[in-house]
C-alpha cells in the first residue's frame, strides 16, 4: 500500500484511504501465524507510561530482543484537516494549537504566518518581536518537557519535576500574557491577541536568568551521567543519510550531524538578525546521530533559545498597537501559499489553498515533523531491546496530537 | 501571584531540607522504641525468671521486637522515601495527613484494604494468590535471625539464635524470586511475564555474588552466627576501629560497597529496578495486581530494603557496636542510614538495562567478589600458618 498517498501526503483527497487502499483485514498489524518459535507479539500501548500519548506500538519480540516494530497511529485523529475546510481563517487557529499541545505557540505561529503570506500582508516590528519571543519561551518549554520525560523514560525520576518546575514558568508567563496555559490561540491573523502586559519583560528576563543554572543543575544530573550515557549512546542510531532519506528535521535531523535550522537557512519573522548558533550532534559517545545527540542537541538548544530571548527583549520596539494589521475580514484573492518554520519538533509547514473571496479556506494541510519522524521507527528499532525501544520513542520527542492531528 | 508563591516556598526549601533528618531520627526512636524497651524489661526481669524460663522470656521479647519492626518498619520507610524524594526533587512531598504527613501511610494503608479483592479472569488463581504471600513470608521469615543486642547476661536478642544465621539469611531471600516468578506468571499478563523472568534472572544472578561476600565475612570472622560476628567486631580505635569494613583496607570496603550493590539488586531498587520498570513494563510483575495484595509486594520491598541494610551493618559496619558502646538504636541507625541511601539513589541515578544488569553482575562484581576472597582467604591462610 503506498502510505504517502495514504496519509494525504501528496494533497490528494483523504476519502479514497478509507474506501479502497486500506485492505479490510487491517493487514498492517503482526498475525499470529507469521512467528517464528520463541517469538511473541508485545502491543505497547496505546494505553502505556512511555508512548508519550497514545501512540501503539507492536512488537515482535523475541525474549528481550525486538524483531521488528510496527507503530499504529491514528488514536487522537480529531479531523484538523477537515475542520479547517469548513470554519473561517481565523476559527482554525484555535484548531492548530491542538496538533502539537506542548507546542502551541510554534503551530499557530506558522499557520498565521501562513495565511499573512496569501493575503500578502506583513506584521510590525513590535509583533515580530513578540513573536520570535513566544516561539522561542515555547521552544524552551517543549524542550523541557522532552528532556524530563526523556529521564523519566530511563527511569531518572529527579529530573522529570526540575524541568516541569521550571516549564510551569514558561507557562505562567504565557498565562499572563494570553490567559491560557496550554492551548493560548494568541498568534492571529496579521498580529497577537495581546500586547505585552506592564511588568511583563522583566519578568520574562528574571526567569531566563534563574533558568539557566537550573538548566546547568539538571544537565549534569543528567546528561553526562554514565549509566544515562550507556543506555542512550549507541541505541537507535540514525545515520545521517538515513535522517535525510526520511526527511527529518529540527533536532532529529541535527542529531545526526545535518547543520541545518530554518531559523537561520529560511530565515522568518528577522530571525537572520539574530547571534545564535544552530546545534547539531556530535557523536561525543557512541555513533553520531544516537538517542544520546538527539537529547542532547534539544538541552543545548535550549541555551540557544535563552540568547535569541535575550536579544529580542533587548530590541523590542517600545511602541506599536499589535492589533495593527490584523485585518477585519480574511478574504484572499485566491491562490495559494505554503510556509515553514522551525517549530521545537522540527519543520512544520502549512499547506493552504484559499477560493477567491470565500472567508473559509479550501483546503489546509499541515506537514507534521513528528509525523514524518514516524516513518523511521521501524527503520531504528529492529534488533534493540525492549527497554530502548521506549528510549528511542523518547529522543524523537514526538508529540500525538502532531502526529495524528 | 502563583510565582510569588512559588518563590518564597522556593525559599522555605532550603532549612527544609533538614526535617528529613529529624523526622528519621524521630521515626527510627518510634521503631527502635519496641525492641529497646523488650530489652529493658527483659533486663530487669532476668533477675525474677527462674532459669527455665530465660529461653522463653528471651524468644518472647525477640518476637515482641520483631513486630514491632515489621508492623512500623513499612509504614515509616514508606513515608521517609516519599519525604527523601520530594526534598531531593525541591517539594514538600506529603504533608496534610498528621504533622508532615506522618500519618499519610495509614491513609495509604486504609484505602489498600478497602480496595476490591481482584483477581483477572484468565489468571492462575492459587499462583496469583501465592505470590504475594510468598513475597512477604520471604521478606518477614529473614528478620528471624536479625538480632539487635545482646543482653547484659550474653542472651541474643532475635526471634532465633542460629549458629548458621548468614547461610539462613541466603537460603530465605532467594524464596523473593520465587514470589515475584510466580506472581509474573499467574497474572497470566505479557508485561508481568516480562518482569517475573527479568526478575527471576536479576536475582538469581545477584545471589552468587551476595553468598561469595558473606563468604568474604565468614572467612575473616571464622563463623556463621551474626552475633558472634558482631561480637567480634568490638572494640578498637573509638570503638569502631575493629569494625570489619576497616579491616584489611581497601578489600572489605570494597566487599561492602559490592554487597550494598547487591543488596539493590536484589531488592529490585533503582538503577536495577528492571523487573518493575515503570517505563517499559508499565509496572512489571504486579502490573495486573492491585488492594492489599499490591500492598503485600510493597511490604515485602521495604522488608527488604530494611533486612539487606542491616545484615550490611552487622556484617560491615559493626552492628550494635560502636563508639558509645553496645546499643540496639546503633544498629538501627546504621540500618536506617543504608536505607536512606538506598533512597537517595533510587531518585538520583537512572535505570540499566536488562543486558548492562547482567554484564555489571557477571563481568564485574561475581569476579572482584571472588578476587577478594580469595586474597582474604590467602591472608588468613599465611596467618594461621600454613
């Protein structure tokens, strides 16, 4: 079965799927006649501690050691695509904060962008600002999640609440700034819902400086500890032309030694004015592009973000109304319009084809980075063992609610 | 607003941190509090009893000690891990049921026994039963031949005197892997399964080297009665310089660190908590168990957790002897201390694999284990001349 065309991929229309290219018996899934002797099949979820969601995963084990894995998706499908046909331009924002939930900022960042770009309108400078300030803050976030849940999968528990004590600051500031603490739905349509309130950068700025030595803290709690390196380094390794083969990106990719970051190669929203530097892994331990490079990539990373913030609080324009662009009505001349950035997981872009002078778009299509991460799974998994398998979904960092959408 | 909170309880954290400290000593004086005043009355009744009945009085006080360590022994570590990983994790950790949620584990306690009595439908229902009876019959039988103190008089404080108290102390543990094999596959549950096998191999490997190190001890000590390897720690520099683990420096530290390590093993704690690996086998060979008989493995685990520290501080560190003399609270202060540090690792370090568990048992500690017996073997050899 060609599962590019399957998953709309090609932005063909998703109803043939269902209808005629899925074989009825669900033939996807391990059968039971196909074991070997000594072989069983162990099914990891969806209702599992470490899937991170509700993602399924079969495996063929054979004792400790894993023949082969089959990862099923589609628990958290809530129709996004299909949704976006039917409710105006702005009415899909709050629906693009769903896809990648740790991630928020990032998806309604992009797809605002996105539809700026088919109107052909641009936003302030003050906007940018803020813009670039709320994506990175977000970038740290996630990236805190993924490290503490990361730990907690290699069964380090410390680490897990540090990150979230210092993610739940992230959140108070985006809290004070949008009103919500997950899903804030502030990137509009040409602006922000909110400026900055009083008092608001400072604080922002007190929290970078007393983020960064707990960073420092939980970095050498973890990163460099010897029994989180043995189980990490030389597990699940991609080699850099396998990352290519399969399209990754964001820390992924990096991971495996491609210097290659959006923000600074198709530079958006003035990012090429910043001074920060594009992680990529090493390969300290173990082969280049291991559990261990693509974690680490996401705690330096995180360093990086704290500098762009820096910058972008040092120059943020002291007026402007953010509300200044945002147009009354969304009503493109048609046409239409893809845009990328680099959210925390990687490259997400929106795909959007608008009908001349209809308020709702005809079609949108969002390029997931954990979905297309997925498709490496099987790839990276055959021949480890149980326990890695769960430290190889981990160092993806992949997120449901992105993949499934 | 909530930050502000969050910062001045940020603040408060800091002299939190000690109330750990005085609360495990607080705890262990409750603990220790049964057994100490079994010898107090047993001392100032030796003198009544007719000697028929010392043997009797003195199992009669055994027993009473015992249970008093067993009944508070889980309660109390249960609370102290909970209070040991929140400080390491910069919270509070439990403090609404009693004065710092002292009483939070009778809380636990309760609600365990009100829980419905499950057992799945295509479960082995006596294995499934078994397995947790098993776990604590194991974990509880071994603290038969723990003795805390000796009277005044030279009668043993423990349920039993054994003159071969370690070799019982191997023999009994070993039934734990039994437990957690039968639990893992009655419960008729792939995960379980995985957790049982994992365990039954983890323990089984750990045992050789826990046997060679007691060995290690019975070599230098030249029996296999706690309290006469007790005995023979007494005195010295300050009281502790005859304890065992500073004899023949370094080999018995690194018998007594390779022991703790063993000790971990065998308890299932972190790094080498694979049988029971959250992440992975959602909760191992108890995932499908659940009331009192869940609470059953918890007991047993902290049965464990307290028996394998202790036989490390009677056999290493001296047992109740030590600088201010011969007392039982040294005993359990020494205990309770191991058992903190068991703590303190299980919420710092992250777990190894089941192939790293292995390779560290069969390519590191079995071979030093044997390497140091060997040289004390040889020592005390040339020593006693030939």
């Amino acid at each position: 079965m060609d599962r590019k065309a399957a998953t709309g991929q090609d932005g063909g229309p998703l109803v043939t799927l269902y209808d005629e290219q899925l074989p009825p018996d669900n033939s996807y899934a391990f059968s039971p006649e196909e074991l070997e002797e000594d072989e069983m099949i162990l099914n990891m979820g969806p209702q599992h501690p470490s899937t991170h969601g509700v993602l399924r995963v079969e495996l063929k084990t054979d004792g400790e050691i894993v023949k082969d894995a089959r990862p099923h998706i589609g628990y958290l499908h809530r129709n996004f695509e299909k949704h976006a046909e039917n409710i105006d331009y702005q009415g899909v924002i709050p629906f693009t904060d769903r896809m990648d939930y740790v991630g928020s900022m990032g998806n309604s960042l992009t797809y605002a962008m996105t539809v700026e770009k088919l109107l052909g309108i641009g936003v302030g400078e003050r906007v940018a600002g803020i813009r670039v300030i709320t994506a990175e803050l977000q970038r740290i976030a996630s990236h805190l999640l993924a490290m503490g849940t990361y730990g907690m999968d290699i069964g380090a528990f410390t680490p897990f609440l540090l990150c979230f004590q210092q993610r739940e600051r992230v959140l108070d500031l985006f809290e004070w700034l949008s009103g919500a603490r997950l899903l804030y739905n502030y990137n509009w349509v040409g602006g922000v819902s909110h400026d900055l309130p009083d008092g608001w950068t400072d604080r922002c700025t007190r929290f970078l400086d007393e983020f960064v030595p707990v960073l420092d803290e939980v970095d050498s709690l973890l990163s460099h500890n010897r029994i989180f390196i043995r189980r990490t380094a030389d597990v699940g390794v991609i080699p850099p032309p396998m990352a290519v083969d399969y399209a990754l990106s964001g820390p992924n990719l990096r991971g495996s030694g491609h210097d290659w970051d959006l923000r600074r190669d198709d530079p958006y929203l003035g990012y090429e004015g910043y001074d920060f530097d594009v992680i990529t892994g090493t390969g300290e331990h173990g082969p280049i592009g291991s559990c261990w490079d693509r974690y680490f990539v996401r705690v330096r990373e995180m360093y990086e973000s704290v500098k762009i913030v820096r910058q972008a609080l040092a120059r943020l324009p002291a007026e402007g109304d953010v509300h200044e662009n945002v147009p009354r009505f969304v009503r493109p001349k048609g046409g239409e319009a893809y845009l990328r950035t680099e959210a925390p997981r990687g490259e997400l872009g929106f795909y959007i084809v608008a009908e001349p002078k209809k308020p709702i778009p005809y079609r949108v299509k969002g390029r997931s980075p954990c979905f297309v991460a997925m498709g490496l799974f099987h790839e990276i998994t055959r021949g480890e063992m149980i326990a890695d398998i769960i430290a190889i979904i981990g160092s993806l960092d992949i997120v449901l609610g992105e993949i499934d959408r | 607003m909530i930050t502000r909170f969050r910062q001045v309880e940020m603040r408060l954290m800091g002299p939190l941190t000690a109330i750990p400290i005085v609360l495990a000593v607080a705890v262990l004086g409750t603990i220790a509090a049964l057994p100490v005043l079994a010898m107090v009355i047993s001392e100032l009744t030796q003198d009544f009893i007719p000697p028929g009945l010392q043997h009797l009085v003195t199992v009669a006080v055994g027993c009473a000690g015992f249970i008093g360590i067993l009944a508070l022994n889980p309660i109390y570590a249960i609370w102290l891990e909970r209070k040991v990983a929140a400080h390491v994790q910069d919270r509070l950790g439990p403090m609404r049921v009693g004065w710092h949620g002292l009483l939070q584990s009778f809380a636990d306690g309760i609600k365990l026994l009100f829980k419905e009595d499950l057992v799945p439908k295509n479960a082995d229902p006596v294995l499934f039963r078994a397995a947790p009876m098993l776990a604590i019959v194991s974990a509880f039988a071994a603290f038969a031949i723990v003795p805390w103190g000796v009277r005044s008089d030279g009668a043993v404080l423990a349920v039993a005197d054994l003159n071969i108290g370690v070799l019982y102390f191997v023999a009994i543990t070993s039934l734990g892997a039994l437990s957690v094999l039968m639990a893992g596959w009655g419960s008729n549950n792939k995960y379980a399964l995985y957790g049982g096998m994992r365990a039954a191999a983890q323990m089984v490997s750990y045992e050789i080297p826990t046997a060679i190190l007691v060995l290690l001890v019975v070599a230098q000590v030249g029996t296999l009665s706690i309290p006469e390897i007790v005995a023979a720690q007494e005195g010295g520099f300050l009281g502790i310089g005859d304890w065992l683990i500073f004899q023949m420096f370094p080999l018995n530290l690194i018998g007594f660190v390779l022991f703790f390590i063993c000790g971990l093993a065998e308890t299932n704690r972190t790094p080498f908590d694979i049988p029971e690996a959250e992440s992975e086998l959602v909760a191992g060979f108890h995932t499908e168990y659940s009331g009192m008989r869940f609470a059953f493995f918890f007991l047993a685990e902290y049965g464990n957790m307290l028996l394998v520290s202790m036989l490390a501080a009677l056999m290493f560190l001296g047992g109740w002897v030590g600088p201010f003399g011969s007392n039982p609270l040294l005993l359990f202060v020494k205990g309770f201390g191991l058992v903190v540090v068991q703590m303190w690792l299980r919420w710092t370090l992250p777990r190894l694999r089941v192939d790293q568990l292995m390779a560290v048992c069969w390519k590191y500690v079995i071979p030093i284990s044997f390497f140091l017996l060997l040289v004390v073997a040889g020592v005390r050899g040339v020593g006693a001349g030939w």
